[in-house]
C-alpha cells in the first residue's frame, strides 16, 4: 500500500453512502463513487491516465477496482490517494476533498487542482502494475515510488509540468544514490523531484521505465 507523498500506512477507509458503482468501458476497471458524474469523470481519467502509462511501459492487466472518497482515515499527513497491496483496489480522494486537503508548498504545490488529481491516479495505477514485479528484496519502496512518482509527473499535461518542482531546491545532482527508501521517507517532495529528473537524464526514458517494470532494474539494495 503506497500513499502519496506520505510515509505508507495501513489505512482504513470511511464507506460512502448510497455510493454509485460504474464499470468502465474497459471493464477490468470498476468505479465506486458517490455520484454517476464523478464515476463517469474517473473512468474518463482512467482510459487517458491508462494509455499514457501504457506508453511508457507501465502496462494494467488485472482488473482494479477504484473508490472516490471524501476522507482517509487512520494516516498522519495529507494522504491523497492509496493503492491496497493484493486487493487490486485504489482508494482516492474526491477533486473536491483533494483540492481542500492539498499542500500548499512542495513538488506539485502549483498544479491545478484537476491536473493534480489526474496525476495522483495515474500515480496509484502505477503502483497497482509495479506489485506484480518481482522484488528480490525485503523491500523495493524505493523503485516503486520512483515509478510511481516518475508516471505521476509524465501525465502532467505540458503546460502543468513546466510549474512542477519549482518550490524544490536541490542539493546535489539526480543520481541514483538520491533515489533511496531514506530519501523518499525523509523528503518526499524532494524524492519526487530526483526521481523525474533522474528519469529526463536517460537516453531512452520510457525504456527505461520498462526495464523497471520488467523487474531488470531496482534502486533499493538488501538490509545488512
């Protein structure tokens, strides 16, 4: 379970009432809302959100259940939205519960309200492909949220990815040792950052990813 921009947790969620449920016209994905217009608006943010990830190597196979809620209980910080490890299930703040609980500094501080929420799907989506990976270690939290971060920032339109990261300034280049499971839980704006402009200084950015996606590349290391 990964949630972003906040150290994972285990979360428990508070159920909608008279909640609609909606099936995509992909039907591997079903939608739990509170109304059929903000069912509908997610899976028109899914079919985008999907083809973008699928572009870039990050492909969803299995069938994913997606909940928009107004509030995420049991997790300190401002957690916006959470992938549920083995119960293909993502679980999302409303745009209107997001755009009131957003950080008003930080990476994606001055993305839109509607862009940021897209992203933050497209980040979950790509946490729910990145669990069928293979981890030869006792964790890969480090490269799964670079591929979550990474995915986030790449489905940013044009215009919204030139106001990524301006709050964040750096110390040190974007190499691998500044994609760590210690930065990403002591800084993750600044994670996120390192990782998008780790991911631009590749020859083949979108191979690259599917190398990841592949299991062929980590940035986590075995605890001594």
């Amino acid at each position: 379970m990964r949630c972003v921009i906040v150290i994972a947790a285990q979360v428990l969620m508070t159920p909608l009432e008279a909640a609609e449920v909606m099936r995509c016209n992909d039907p591997r994905f079903l939608v739990e809302a509170n109304s059929s217009t903000i069912a509908e608006r997610t899976c028109q943010s899914i079919a985008a959100v999907r083809d973008s990830l699928s572009s870039c190597g990050v492909h969803l196979s299995e069938p994913l259940e997606i909940k928009v809620v107004e509030t995420i209980d049991g997790v300190s910080g401002s957690c916006l939205g959470v992938y549920h490890c083995g119960k293909e299930q993502i679980e999302i703040l409303s745009l209107a519960a997001m755009a009131a609980s957003r950080a008003t500094d930080g990476a994606f501080a001055d993305i839109s309200d509607d862009a940021l929420w897209d992203s933050v799907l497209a980040h979950e989506l790509t946490h729910a492909s990145y669990q069928h990976v293979d981890c030869p270690f006792q964790s890969c939290l480090a490269t799964d949220e670079y591929a979550g971060h990474v995915m986030q920032v790449r489905s940013l339109p044009p215009e919204e990815l030139e106001r990524f990261g301006v709050q964040i300034d750096l110390k040190g280049s974007p190499n691998r040792d500044a994609i760590s499971a210690f930065v990403y839980s002591m800084a993750p704006e600044r994670f996120a950052k390192y990782a998008w402009l780790h991911f631009q200084s590749q020859s083949n950015p979108c191979g690259y990813m599917e190398s990841i996606m592949e299991g062929d590349v980590f940035f986590d290391r075995e605890r001594p």
